[in-house]
C-alpha cells in the first residue's frame, strides 16, 4: 500500500506570495491532518479534514486554509507570506473509525519563504 | 490542559545501551498515546503507541511503559543501535480530537 504523498517537496517563495501544498492521503484513509513542523515551535496542528469538512482547527490565522476533496486528496494554502512561514509542513492521514486512532505522516513540504 | 511534556530534550547513549524518554500529559481524556520516530528530512513515523487500558507494550526493541495514575508514559529502547539515532516524539489523543505532540528528543547513539 503506498503511503502519504505530497507535493511539492520543495518550494521557495517570497515575502506576500502565496502558496499551495497537496495531500495524497493513504487509499482508504478519509482523514487528513496539516502540520507545520519548526525548531522552535515542534509539531504545531493546523487544520484536519474528514469527508471534506474541516473538523478540528488549530491557533493559526486566516491566512492558513485548507480543503478536501472527495477522493480525499487535500490540499492547503497559505496567503500572504511570512518570513515566520518557512516550516516543513506535514500532512498526515488516518482512517478516522471508531478504535482506530493510527495516523500516518507524508514526508512533508519543505517551504523557504525569503 | 492540551500539552504534552517530553524529557529530555536531548539524549546520547552508547551502542548497546537503554534509552529513555518520558512524557507527562494532564488531559485525562486522552485515550491513544504514540511514539514517533524522526531522520533528517524525513516525515514522523509510527514506531509504537498503546492505549491506557494496559501499562506496558512491547514490539521488538521498544517498549511504552504507561502509568495512568501519574499521567506519564515513556519509551524504552533497548540494545539501543546508532541506527536508533534520530528525533522522537510522544503524542497524545482523544479519538475525534486532533493530536498533540511534545517537544521531542533527540537521540544520539554512539558505536
């Protein structure tokens, strides 16, 4: 079974750009979670989708929005940059069944903002 | 309520040797606990996680002690191998709820 996908890898963008990341989830799982990943910060929770309804939703501003589409493919965008923006942005997916918890992390985006 | 502490924040252990993170949470509704293993440039991966209706799992070198009156659980790895190093993550969760991560710690293992 292939795993989380994302794409692109890499991306370098500037101050005020905008930008967006894809989520291939694992097929079958529904669920797909963003994070963004810092040094400083750690694993910081963005948003999850389920059945393309965004269902939990972490402290980030408006500028981070997500979506899902009905192959659960998700994608996640974010306006305006910040130089504080550069992270690796992890997307993770999971089944989302009753006694299933398991998530499963894609490699991540790697996002230079200069 | 929702943080999860993780000690320590860096770790170096001889080949062979046990190494051992710990992790405090205070939400008593969290139900699924996870460790994660990190390598440079690489996503989180699953290695173990156990639920609080036991106090100990093992698969293969790791084991999660778990202690629900302490709200604390830690990770053993045993003989541990430089192929062990890397940054490792506990979580904790409530099914329908979103995951919470401590810190992590990173491991070094020398040979």
């Amino acid at each position: 079974k292939a795993g989380v996908t994302q794409t692109p890898r890499y991306l370098i963008k500037t101050r005020g750009q905008q930008v967006t990341l894809s989520c291939s989830p694992i097929s079958g799982h529904r669920s797909v979670s963003w994070y963004q990943q810092t040094p400083g910060q750690g694993l910081q929770f963005l948003f999850e989708y389920f059945s393309e309804t965004q269902r939990n939703k972490g402290n980030f501003p408006g500028r981070f929005s997500g979506r899902q589409f009905s192959n659960s493919r998700s994608e996640m965008n974010v306006s305006t940059l910040e130089l504080g923006d550069s992270a690796l942005y992890l997307c993770a997916s999971s089944l989302r069944t009753s006694g299933s918890n398991e998530q499963f992390f894609g490699p991540g985006t790697r996002l230079t903002v200069l | 309520q929702q943080q999860v502490k993780q000690s320590p924040q860096s770790l170096i252990v001889q080949k062979g040797g046990i190494s051992i993170i710990n992790c405090a949470y205070e939400n008593t509704a969290f139900d699924y606990f996870p460790w994660y293993q990190q390598f440079p440039g690489k996503g989180p991966a699953l290695l173990i996680a156990i639920r609080p209706d036991v106090s100990e799992k093992k698969e293969g070198r790791f084991t999660i002690s778990f202690n629900k009156s302490a709200k604390q659980f830690s990770l053993h790895i045993m003989d541990s191998q430089p192929g062990d190093s890397a940054t490792y993550f506990c979580a904790a969760n409530t099914y329908g709820q979103n995951f919470v991560f401590g810190p992590g710690t990173r491991l070094s293992v020398l040979p």
